[in-house]
C-alpha cells in the first residue's frame, strides 16, 4: 500500500504528534507498506530509512529560538504565506489551515502515487480538497476543545479574547472532521469526546491505540530514592504541573524528593515562577531535547512517574512508564483510567492534598511500587505496541479504500 502520511509539525522529542508519525511510519514500513511523510516544520526525526521525507515548508513561525518572529519581506512567497503570517498577526494559530491548503496543492500533482492518505490532527480545510481525489484518514488524538476550555478557565480576564481567538482553528477542524468518513483516535474515552465535541457519528471513529518501544523502554537497575519524573508540557494548564509542583513542596517536608521535570518551559513562565515562589529550585531538575535513550534511562531510574493531566487524550508518556517498570500516579480525567488500567494510583485531577497523600503513601511502601512497575510493564507488553498498532491502522486504510472505491463507481 502507498501511504502519504501528513503531519502539520512533528516535533520529534516534544509532543505526541511527532512520536506518532516517527514510530507509525517505521511500524507501516515494516509491514511492507511504502510510506512518504509530508511535514511542516519542525520536520521530524524518521527511525526507518525506507520512510521517505518530504519538506512542506511553512513561514516556521513559532521556531523555539524566535517565537512569533515576523519574516523578512523576501521570505513571502505567495497568497498561503500571507494568510499565515495576517493570522499570526492577529493573535490566531494558522498552521493546520495553511499547512493543509500547501499539502493539497502538493499532493494535487501526486495523486497517482498514492493509495491513501492519512492526516495527523492537521484537520485543515485543504484535506477536503485532497479528499476529492484520494482516500483520506484522519487521526484525532483528542479534541482540542478541552485544551481551550482549560486555558480559558486558567486566563485572567484580559486574556480570554486571546484565548479564544487562538483556537480560532478549532471551527475549521469540527467542520472537516464531520465530512472524513473514517476517523482514527486513540481511546475510547476521547472518541466520546470527539463525538460530543466536534459533532461526528460514532460510526465514524476507530480506536487505534498508540504503541511503545518495549525494547528501549524498559526496567532498569538503578533506581534513584525519591526520585519523580514527569513529562509534559509544563507550561499548559492542561498538564496540571503546577499542582504536582504545590505537592512536592509539600512532600519534601517529610520525604527527601526530588522532581526531574521533561520539559521546555517559557523563559519567566509560569512554571519557572512557581517553582521560584515555592523555593523548590533546589529539587527540580528541569531538562528538555532528550533523546529517546536518555528519556528512557531517565524514566527507568525513578521510583515514581507522574501524570497530574486536567485531561489527556491518551498519554505516551504512561505508556512509556509503564514500559520502564516505573509506578505511576496519575489524573482520574480523560482516557488516563482506561490507558494505565490497574497498573496506577489514580488522584481527582486538580487535588493536591490527595496528590501529595498518594505520592508520600507510595514512597513508604517498597511492596506497592514494586507491584504496580511489575504490573505496568505487564500490560506495555500485552497492550501496547507499534507493529500491532501499524496492523489495526492498514485496516482502517483498506475500509477508506473501499470505500472511495465505491463512492466512485456511483458517481
């Protein structure tokens, strides 16, 4: 089968968009399948040398070095160009439109190459345009509506327009995601969402779920006392990490923590700020750009990983712990029950108290952490990975095939 497989940024070490395309490309071509990935940038970092690359160059405008830069004249290309920049200009988020409208033209002088092509959260309005000549599948890891209901609820009142006008996207990717016949999420719990939220049938959603590299994520000796990890996105209100930062300092009044904290967090942000206010610079260690073998060794040598999510669509970073043999403690929200099973302490989102109770039970109880790491890795191995994701995902390219296939014949 010859996939295109789009992702509007992928972002390799940061994200799950990026992990998703690196190990679903390789998991496709290792079945046999030959798979070209479409990206904007950052491009992302591809594990199979039989996956090809190709560059959708966007205005780069949200680069981790220059964030919000304004481009030079010369850098405008064209008409998309300028609706990304006039969108940026105006507070909005422009990329899964324009990263969409480049794509379709790409791909309009393409369309022998393919037999399907399967979208990555871009849900812009130009995957319409391509669906008229070929098969498409869109992957939703979760509706984004929850991301915008917990930064409205976090942001000062000045804000919110702001707000809201950056998820001035979200409207463009209901109004897609209701035409795509066939839609891939990755739990039962954010296909509920999806349907609520973006008004899809429920017919039209596939759970697939994501996978893990069992082999680099792994029990490791070594584990480091009181030492917690968490990865997320530290500065979104929606990862919750400023209340496991409020339980840590907590904790360390009767346990000797420290926190290891994967993240890139904004110069004076607000995670920064928090861990000044506290005075927890002396146990937070901050770290970002891992790479999957120092993020593995880093989740292997912890007693505890924490996920304090407000919600999650699904959540690699469990997945990963999991696999490490690490014991998670991790939000009652979203699909993070239905993802970690039995193999976790959950906590009601947005508690510290219980945060910090769960957290300082565990750390006291050398048989609990030893069953709940034994048991993650348990269901890593049966649950989760790549190759039986790739499989599930080439059947929902078959049903796509089938049918525009027959969509065809009637017209």
């Amino acid at each position: 089968m010859r996939i295109a497989l789009l992702s509007y940024r992928s972002k390799t070490h940061c994200g799950g968009q990026g992990v998703y395309v690196r190990y679903l490309s390789s998991g496709l071509a290792e079945l046999g399948h030959d798979v070209e990935v479409f990206s904007g940038q950052p491009y992302p970092e591809l594990l199979d040398p039989r996956v090809r690359l190709t560059e959708v160059p966007s205005l780069d405008l949200y680069r981790d070095e220059d964030p919000f830069r304004t481009p030079r004249p010369g850098e405008i290309r064209d008409r998309i160009d300028l609706l990304e920049l006039g969108t940026m200009w105006t507070a909005g988020f422009p990329e899964p439109r324009t990263f969409s409208m480049r794509a379709a033209r790409l791909l309009a002088t393409r369309t022998a190459d393919f037999d399907v092509v399967h979208d990555n959260q871009c849900l812009g309005s130009g995957l319409l345009d391509i669906a008229r000549q070929l098969p498409v599948v869109a992957t939703i890891h979760h509706p984004i509506t929850r991301d915008r209901a917990v930064d409205l609820a976090a942001a000062p009142w000045r804000r919110k327009p702001f707000v809201r006008r950056w998820y001035g996207f979200l409207g463009m990717q209901q109004r897609v995601a209701r035409q795509i016949p066939e839609l891939i999420t990755v739990s039962s719990s954010s296909a509920t969402d999806i349907a609520d939220d973006f008004g899809v049938a429920p017919g039209q959603l596939r759970v697939v779920p994501l996978g893990v590299d069992t082999e680099l994520f792994r029990p490791r000796a070594g584990r480091v006392p009181g030492r917690i990890v968490a990865v997320a996105s530290a500065d979104k209100p929606l990862k919750g990490i400023s209340h496991l930062l409020q339980a840590i300092s907590r904790l360390r009044m009767a346990h000797d923590v420290e926190l290891q904290l994967v993240a890139k967090l904004d110069p004076n942000g607000p995670t920064e700020k928090l861990i000044a206010e506290l005075g927890l610079a002396d146990v937070v260690t901050v770290s970002s750009g891992l790479s999957d073998t120092e993020l593995a060794e880093l989740l292997s040598s912890a007693e505890i990983s924490c996920i304090p999510s407000m919600y999650e669509g699904f959540s690699l970073p469990a997945v990963e712990a999991m696999a490490s043999g690490t014991p998670l403690v991790a939000s009652r929200a979203g699909a993070l029950p239905e993802v970690v099973g039995d193999c976790a302490e959950l906590v009601e989102p947005g508690n510290v108290g219980e945060l910090t109770r769960t957290i300082g039970g565990l750390l006291d109880s050398r048989r609990r952490l030893d069953e709940l790491g034994a048991a993650g890795r348990r269901r890593a191995l049966a649950v989760y990975s790549w190759e039986a994701v790739a499989a599930q995902t080439v059947s929902v390219y078959e049903q796509a095939i089938s049918r525009h296939r027959t969509d065809e014949e009637k017209n």
